[in-house]
C-alpha cells in the first residue's frame, strides 16, 4: 500500500510526469534531490524510445508517477497499483518508495532513483514479468544514464565471483543487479544501435492476460519464451545465446579483448569471472569437478595453461553432468595477448549427460578456457522457465586429456 499518515511535502515536476513526497524529517534538499534525478531518469528513457510509468489516476493528488521519500527505507521499493491495471494486458502504474538522498552520494542517489523509475515503466509494459528480469533490465537502463563505479563494482564483482548462481536469482546484496550483463550482451549481439531496445521489446512482447480471480501473475509468456523465436530468426537456438553469453562474461574487465563487449575493460578487476580450475598442460590428464553445483543459465569456468605444450599437442574434453539438465559448452583458444582465437563447441545431447570433444591446433596459445553453462531441462517440452524456483543447481566433472 502507499505510504499514509504525516507526508508533509509534495513538490511535482514542471517538465516530466513525476511527484516526490516527502515523510516527516526529510529536508527540502532532500526532495529537490529525488526529483532531479527522476526527471533525469525519465529524460535518458525518453531519448531511448522507452515508454514512461503509466498514469495512476489521482493516487497521490496527480495522474504522474509517485515517488515516497521515507527515513529508514533500506533499498528502493516499486509497488504496482493494484486498482490501475489497465488495458487486456497485466499492465499497471506503480508508485515508489526511495531513503532520502544523502549529500554525498550523488551518483549512488541518482542509480537508485534511475533504476526504480525504470522498473516502474517496465510494470507499465508488463507488470506479471519475472522479478530476476526487472532488476536487471531496470539496472541496465540506470547504467546508460552514466557511470556510478561505487554501485556498479560491488554488483559486478558479485555477479562475476558466483557465476554458478542463475542470472535471474536476485543480487547477494544491494539494489543493483550485476546481471544487467545480459541485457548488454543482448543490445551487442542483436540490436539495432539503441540501447536498452531489445530487452525492453522483450518485456514488451511477454506481456500476458492473467485470469479474473487469480492470486499472481500468470506470467506466460515469459522473457525467455519471447528470446527463443527472437533467435531462432537468427538460426540458433537460445541454448546457443547462453553459451554465446557465458564466453562473453570471461573476456570483461581486465581480461576483455574488447572483442565480445564494448568498453568493459572499464569494469576492471571487477569484471573477471571466477575460475574453477587453473592447471598447467603439464599435468594432465586430469578430472575436475566445481566447487559449487551450477544453476540454470548459471556458468562455471576452467582454464588450461598451455606453456610448455609440446609442438602438435591436442587435448580430448570429456563432460559428465547429473541427471534432468542439459549442459552446453565451449572450448576457447585464447592467444598470447589475451584475445580469442577461435572456439570449439560441443553440443549436449537431449537425453545424454556427457559429452567429448577433440581439440588440435593448440600451437601458439596462450591457454584453453573451457566454458559451460547449465541451460535447464533436458526435456524439451519443458524448457527453463525463470518463474519456477528454486532452482535445482547440478554438479559435473570435466576429464581433461593429453
């Protein structure tokens, strides 16, 4: 419900559709603030195209969208109007609930309002969307507003340390989610030069009737349903998109070949993905397994050091996972200065937990990164869908051979 009792300032925009109120103890400078950086998250989405929060009617005194200024509020709050949905579609206004800003964290105050107006717009697309898909599309659009490396890095870094975790579980702490790597990765590979557009038609696209009567969402079609003829399109497969993807997370920050994604050497050691296992040629053949088991679209990392590999050497990968999922994977050459070199990929089979493949023309490498991801159900009629947590993370051994 909306915040009641002593609101005792509202101050409104003269140039976009927005209103901030102010709880008691919260300053003027507080208020002027919010409001700055509503305004200016709104003026980045309208530069992108991006549809605004939709009106609330007279909520809070006014059809613009509602932001509550209140004292001990941890993490912004976007809360749908449950009486404004509007339209066939789950679509609805929605209202906001922010701490104040404190007078030293200007970019960190500005993330936080530019990702919670984002994610009010996207419940005016689609407010039955998966929450793991708002916050990191809403957290992608907050970044194309300008840097905030003190929000950014945490998150990122946290994202890249548990690749095993599902790209659509919610962040280990913080509002800001390190996943809107995919929504960037996804501008990359199939935009059209506008950021923010693919995942916003996604969002747009997935939107559903949800039946009278019932206690959630219906939330079908999903994002993930919306990718898979997106990509087919294309002619592949969104199990190809993952892998494409988790190759994509290894070459960030200060491992980026500048290759995969625009300017993410930025992100600095931050954006390094975890690795399993780092061994030399040396010492195989060898079998690892991970540390963690691997969530659906989760990722896990092993790099081969190839110093000192005989001329003509060649290596056999053989993958064994548990049973109910399907691993994909992809063997990457990486040469002396760090940039891909080529890539071998192995298809799982539906139905088959294993999987091998040999690689030659090693010659010249700096090393192997082998790469795999979880893509979910080995079942075909039932592909992974972000909406049915927990997840059921599984484990796998990977023999390396000489």
């Amino acid at each position: 419900e909306r915040p009641s009792g002593a609101l005792l300032e509202r101050a409104c925009s003269f140039e976009e559709a927005v209103c901030v109120h102010g709880a008691v103890g919260v300053s003027a400078g507080a208020l002027g603030a919010t409001l700055r950086h509503a305004e200016g998250a709104l003026r980045v989405q309208r530069a992108l195209g991006i549809p605004p929060p939709l009106p609330d009617g007279l909520f809070g005194g006014s059809p613009a969208l509602d932001i509550y200024v209140m004292p001990g509020s941890e993490a912004p709050l976007v809360s749908i109007d449950a009486e404004m949905r509007i339209g066939r579609f789950d679509r609805s206004s929605a209202f906001l609930i922010l701490p104040p800003p404190d007078s030293w964290d200007f970019c960190e105050a500005r993330f936080r309002t530019a990702r919670a107006v984002a994610e009010a717009s996207f419940m005016g697309l689609d407010a039955g969307a998966e929450g793991g898909i708002l916050r990191m599309a809403a957290s992608y659009l907050a970044t194309l507003g300008g840097p905030c490396a003190p929000i950014e890095m945490p998150a990122i870094d946290a994202f890249q340390r548990f690749p095993e975790r599902a790209i659509t579980e919610p962040p280990i702490e913080g509002f800001f989610d390190g996943a809107f790597l995919f929504p960037w990765y996804l501008d990359e590979a199939y935009g059209t030069g506008r950021p923010g557009s693919v995942i916003v038609g996604l969002i747009a696209v997935a939107a559903q009737r949800t039946p009278p009567g019932a206690w959630n969402f219906h939330n079908e079609p999903d994002v993930f349903d919306a990718l898979r003829p997106v990509v087919r399109e294309r002619g592949v497969t969104l199990d190809d998109v993952l892998l494409d993807f988790t190759v994509a997370r290894a070459f960030l920050g200060s491992r980026s070949d500048e290759g995969h994604l625009t300017d993410a050497a930025r992100l600095g050691d931050s954006g390094r993905p975890r690795f399993e296992w780092s061994v030399p040629y040396s010492s195989l053949p060898r079998r690892l397994a991970p540390l963690r088991p691997i969530e659906p679209t989760g990722a896990t990392y092993i790099w081969l050091d190839l110093e000192g590999a005989p001329a003509g050497a060649e290596l056999t990968f053989a993958a064994d996972w548990e049973l109910d999922v399907l691993f994909r994977w992809a063997l990457v050459k990486v040469d002396k200065s760090g940039r891909e070199a080529g890539r071998v990929t192995v298809g799982g089979v539906f139905g088959s937990t294993h999987a091998e493949k040999t690689v030659v023309g090693l010659a010249n490498l700096a090393g192997l990164l082998v790469v795999g991801v979880n893509t979910g159900s080995m079942d075909r009629s039932r592909p992974f869908d972000p909406d049915e947590g927990p997840f059921m993370p599984r484990s796998y051994t990977v023999t390396l051979y000489p």
